[in-house]
C-alpha cells in the first residue's frame, strides 16, 4: 500500500483541485441552483476513471450512477450526493461559499465537508489505485444523488427502478470524521427524518396592529401550537411519538460508552456554556445517537427588518425537523402530529409534509464492516472511532437496511466541519488522508 | 362657506397633485428613507401659505413646524406626522407604493391614509380659506414629526424643548376615517404603545439539526416564552398587566354602544369568518376601543428560504406591541414583562424595549369637542361618528393630555384604507371633502 499512499501524496495538488472544482459549483438542491453542472462534473471524474457512467433522470435531480466491473469478485458501493445545502445566512462567512479557497491547512467551501470531500476523496483514491496496479480487485458502484439535502425525494423512485444498480455486499455511507489524533469515525446506522412545515393562516392580507384587539393573529395561534408540541424538559408531546423506539441492547451501551464525544471543545467552538438539561458522559451521548429529536428549522411571520413595524401578521409559518430513530415511521408521525393538533385545537393549523426517512442500523460485528474497522486501524495506527448511529440523516434504510446490506460511512470531516452552517471546511490533510482510507478499504477487500 | 367649497372644488386637481407629490417620497422612517426630501417638501407647502416655517432639529427626525398668525383669537394646532410604515411585503401591492397612481377614485400610496392626505387637506384648506377671505379667522399651528411609525421617540424631547409652540386651545390630530354615508369619523382619543423586542440566543452560529438532540435551539425557548404571555383566551398573563386598566363609564359606554362598526365589512374585505373569540356588537367594539392588547409584529429565527433547510438557529426574535389604554404606564410594562420572564424562568430572554406612550382621552362634552362636531354636521349633514379612542396609537398624551389640550382627530380615510399594509389607499373624493370639513372647522372657530 506505500506505494498507493506515495501516489496520493505526490499527486495531491491536482486531486485538490479536483475537489475545488466541484465545490465551485453552488448545488444547492432546494433552490435548483447548479445540479446540471454539478451531476455533469461528478460523471466526467466517474467516466475518466473508467467507469460506465449514466446520469440516470428523476421527476427531480438526476442520479449520477458509475459501475467499476472486474468480474465475479466483492461489490462495494460508494453512497454519496453531489448536492449542498443552501449557504444562507451570507454575511456569518468569512469568504465567498463557492470560491473553495484553502488558507493555510483550511479548505472553505458549502459541501466540502457535507460531502464533496468525501465522495472526491473517493473517485482519487480509484484514480491513484489504478495508476499503481492497473486494476481495482473489486467491483464498485458509485450512486450520487443530488436530492440529499432536500430529504432524497427520488431516491426511493430510482431505488424501485434499479433494484441492479442498488446490490452491494457493502455499501460506504457518505460521510464522517477524522479527529485530530488521525483516528477515524465509522458510521455505522443513521437516524431518520422527518421534515414538516406548519402554517397558520389569519385574514387575506396583513393588517394595522390596531386591529389586534379583535382579530386573531395567526403568529399567536402558531406559537400555541408549537408550545404544545415539546415541554421544556425536551420531552416530545405527541402522544404515541415514542412508541416504537427501540431500546440499547448492552453491546450498544459498551459501543456508546467508548465512544468518544468532545464535550468541552464543542461548547467552546459554539459559544455554548452547557449541553441541553446539562446533560454530560454517556446519557448525552445517549440522547445524541440513540434519542429522536423536535427541532425548529425556521420560524417566520410578520416584519423582521430593522425597527419596528406595527403589524398584524396574514400568515406565520414554522419549518420543522425530526430526526427519527428505530424504528419510528415517519409516516405514522406525521399521522400523530395531525392528531395532537386537532386534539389541542389546532384543526386551523396545516401540516406540510415531505417524505420522510426511516433510520437504520448496521450490525458491528458483520464480516465486512470489521474489515472497514481493520483498515482504518492500519492507516491510522489507532482503532476506528465507532459510532453506532450517525446523529444526522440521510437515506440509509431505502438504500441498504430493507435489502440486508451492511453500511459504514466515511468520511474527510472534522468536528468542526460547520455542515450546514456558515464557513463549512475541511482540512486538506484531512482529504488527503481520506483518500488513502479508501484505498485501504478497497485493499482490505481484495 | 359655499364660497369655499367652490374653490376647493375648482382647484382639486391642484390639491391632488400636491397629494402625490408627497406621497412620491418614501418617508420610511424606520428605514431612514426619504426625510429630508419630506420634511423640505412639507416645509415648502406651509410657507407657500404664508405661515412662518421651520425645520426644527431633534436628535432623531426633524419637526416641521408651521405657524399662522392672526391676533389674540383662538389657537388650534394640527398634529401630522410626515412619515409612513415599510411598503413590505412589496410583493402584494397591486402597483409601485410610491407611485401615487390615481385609477378611478382611488389613489395608492404607502402614507395616503396615514397620514399624507389628512395632512395636505389641511394645507390646501388653509390655501382655499385665505385665497376666498383673504385671512384666517383663527391662530392655527402645524406639528408635523418624522418619527410617528417608529414611536414618537424624540417628539417627548422637542415638547420639553418648545412649550410655547405646543400650546394651543384645542388639538385636531393626525387623521380618522370617512364613511361610506359620508358621515365623519371623530376620534376623542387614543391608545398608547409600547413596542418591544424579545431576543433568545443559544449557540454563535447556526449548526447542524443533527445537533438539536444535545444543544439548546433559541426558537424553543423563544416559543415557550411568548406561550406563557397570553393564553388562547386573548388574556394577557403577565402579573398585574390589567391593574390600572380604568372602567368604562356610562356616559362612555352610551357612546360606544351608538358607534357604527361594520361588522360584515371587515369579515369580508379580510377574508375572515369570525373576530377573535367570535366576539360582535358592542362587546366587539369595547374590546377595540378599551381592551389593550398584546401582538406579535413579527417573530424570526433559523431558515425561512424555499424548500427545506436543516438548522438549528443560532437566534430567535420576535417583534411585539402592546397597545395600551388609560392609566397603563409602559415602562411599568416592560418591568412587569422582566418579572413575568424572570419568574417563568426565561431570565435568559432579553428585551429590547423602545420609549412607550401611554393612551389619552379627551372629554367628548368639552365646549371646542362639540364645536368640531358641529362643523362635521355641517359638512355631512349626518352627526359624525364618536370613537373615544382610537384603538390605534400615538403621542396625544405627551402633546396634549399631559397639557389639559382637548383633542379631536379626524381625516380622508376610509375603512378599506389598508393602513400599514399593503395597497393603502384613499378615495380623491374624501380628500377633496376632507379639505372643506377642515374649512368648516376654522369657520366654526371664527
């Protein structure tokens, strides 16, 4: 493998410019910015590898599908996305979003840690397995979708007509961590999702707030709702939403206990003096992998500008996330919040619905996934950092979990990698050092 | 008077001109739009009538400041304000909201019900009076402030600075509404306010949703703070909030119950099914008129952009007013609110509160109250329509009640006039008959 690793390093220039030029690219999925570009990128370094590549259309973003075939061997597939999420709010980044400027180790860019990183870390590392032995020793399969970001809406269509294109003995999930002593977050589940919007609705048009006296204000009637929703103990309220959680079994708990979570350099980073309810150790790890969440995306009615503007707002609305665990169905949940709502009053309030996201878990003791452990325990001289369920979403269970197929996900971040929040970046070691993480896994399966 | 009347008639098209000319400039206030070119243009009008004019300076917007001379006779003052609300959502306007465009009856404009028309009536029929007479019969004197929609905050300062300018027998105020039958709306009277914001901060930074299950999100604590404000009964919880809140009289209550509101109007022009609490009648009317209330202007925080985006928000806001009626004191408000927050354990909930006012009421039996009632029978030939106080607000108890200044406000309004909101408008011909009720009220102090 030094020889694979003495690649990397020497052509490490251009495979950084490679992961700048896709960064480049604002692919923002919710606002159909640069998916053409990007989904056309991202099948050009697919095809000049070698691989057959189609950008296979749904009803929305395409998929970018790559198959490297070298016969009757090992499948792996890479999972990952081409899209990002919106760089919004502009003025918190310290630089251009999409300009990809590295500053000493530092590279900048919304989607270089979430997951341009990652899923360029993996077509250079079949570039630089190919310069040296000429030949990959198993069959992979690249599936890029560019609806991620937006709670991969087609992916379950694309799934259902290419049930081919989804087989895998393993699939390598998008994305995870390098911590700053070189170990290697493995990723093995992830929870699900659950995006809604709710509206409130008052007269046709906003009014002079005098009128607040004797017409209802549909921000007041959102904010009752919501309060409903969640106590101040961060207890969800809905009844029934806990239902089918499932229980730790004790391996989980061992997994957990080892896992290692940097509490105080995360308050610090976020300006944070304490975690939710002073939570600490194992039960905020706990509540971190293994506990479904309510959150406010957004909230939104009435002036927000500078000063004051006496108003009775027409409308209030809130975007919501729930990141589900096993086994929640995002589709009964929805199903309970309808009821909540009405059984509190809120029969006036709508409920706006993306399709949702079961959560899914892999087996840690499954043959491949210890092979995934034992190469990243060699190329980092350390054990891998396991991680049971990653905390974030994505479309795991679709994909892998209802056909059996083990998942690990990897990855070129760092814990503070800001995904999904201004000035978004890896370190450039970090990329380079994923790179060799995949080759290493790839040399695992020979 | 039918002398006058006939001018204003022959020269409408001329007032109406002078109408959109200031209508044309977007006096924004809060945005600091426009000011100097509206205080000139208003300054311009005065002097043009032969009053003598000044732009006085405040540490905020300037006062312009307008005097008519006749003797030792009766003084009446007019109180106006030269600024107007955001045109936002501009999206909902029917044309450019500083356009002035005229279609049919109908002129548009941000600032022509409240209060540009009512003001330049008032100007055109001091013109009209000395172009038939030669010279007013009474001392009139124009208080015209640039800050009115962001509070009156720097009149309190000018009033303690020029007592003299703000004597006066009897106060007309900014504007009120002309109904349908042409009866004349007289508003005796106005809520105070007092305009606050309430600001939750977690983390320095958006992050990730994924983070939601262990970190703080300031749009839940900001939720659950409004939640504890008011209740789904419209009352108000903060602890001794009613206290000073004085009772209706009989004289008051007689008054009320005579006072048209149109019920089915409203519902209809706003597309609502019910007022709040499926209230009608005088117990409608009463909660207009002599309720306070507590609303949110606006409430933000995290995404509210197209599609989906998975943040936990580094902030939330909201904007609220309270409009308040006799003896509420608003800075007692905003102490009683730091209690009620502190107490609810949301000490961690900051509030930014602007300089209040409180409400005033004038006494409708008062010698030169019934004289302006008498000039309104006179033009419209239909008692005019008693508001004891105006469920909007302004800073009638620091300019006039505090001084013993009775106070009547009335102008070219109508009830569709959309004040604050998008598409306000007023009808040419309430303008046109505006002018001449002003007329008939020098002529009735003559």
């Amino acid at each position: 493998m030094e020889l694979v690793y003495r690649y990397i390093e020497e052509h490490q220039d251009m495979y950084v410019k490679w992961l700048q030029d896709l960064c480049q690219i604002p692919s923002v999925s919710t606002q159909n910015r640069g998916i053409q570009e990007a989904s056309q990128m991202v099948a050009d370094f697919l095809k000049q590898q070698g691989g057959c590549t189609e950008i296979i259309a749904t009803t929305g973003h395409p998929v970018v599908y790559g198959h490297f075939f070298s016969g009757d061997k090992k499948t792996i597939s890479f999972y990952n996305h081409y899209d990002v999420q919106p760089e919004d709010p502009i003025e918190s980044w310290h630089c251009d979003p999409f300009a990809a400027e590295i500053h000493g180790d530092v590279l900048t860019a919304r989607g270089s840690a979430d997951n341009k990183g990652a899923l360029m870390a993996r077509i250079c590392a079949i570039h630089a397995y190919q310069q040296v032995y000429g030949e990959l020793p198993i069959n992979v399969k690249f599936i890029v979708e560019g609806e991620e970001e937006k709670g991969s809406l087609n992916l379950p269509d694309f799934i259902e007509k290419h049930p081919d294109k989804v087989q895998a003995d393993l699939c390598i999930w998008e994305n995870g961590i390098i911590y700053s002593d070189k170990s290697i977050e493995l990723k093995m589940g992830t929870k699900g999702i659950l995006y809604i919007e709710l509206a409130a609705k008052g007269a046709n048009s906003d009014m002079h707030s005098l009128n607040a006296a004797i017409v209802e204000n549909p921000a007041w009637r959102l904010v009752w709702a919501l309060s409903t929703l969640k106590d101040q103990e961060e207890k969800v309220l809905i009844d029934k939403f806990y239902d089918r959680v499932l229980l730790i079994s004790d391996d989980e708990r061992k997994i957990l206990e080892s896992m290692d979570y940097p509490e105080e350099e995360t308050l610090q980073r976020y300006g944070l003096n304490q975690f939710l309810l002073n939570l600490t150790g194992t039960p905020l790890k706990e509540k971190l992998i293994f506990q479904p969440t309510c959150n406010i995306c957004g909230i939104y009615s009435g002036y927000s500008g500078e000063g004051s503007k006496t108003v009775l707002p027409s409308e209030a609305r809130a975007k919501l996330d729930f990141r589900l665990v096993p086994d929640q169905d995002p589709e009964e949940i929805v199903q309970l919040l309808r009821e909540h709502l009405d059984r509190h009053g809120f029969e006036d309030i709508e409920i706006f619905a993306r399709k949702g996201t079961r959560a899914a878990k892999t087996d840690p003791g499954h043959p491949l996934v210890v092979k995934v452990m034992q190469a990243a325990e060699k190329v980092s001289g350390k054990p891998p950092q396991k991680v049971l369920m990653n905390p974030g979403s994505g479309p795991m269970y679709r994909l892998c979990q209802q056909f059996g197929i083990p998942t690990v996900g990897f990855g070129v971040g760092n814990s503070d990698s800001r995904k999904h929040a201004p000035n978004e970046n890896i370190y450039v070691s970090d990329y380079i050092y994923g790179i060799k993480m995949v080759a290493a896994v790839i040399r695992e399966f020979a």
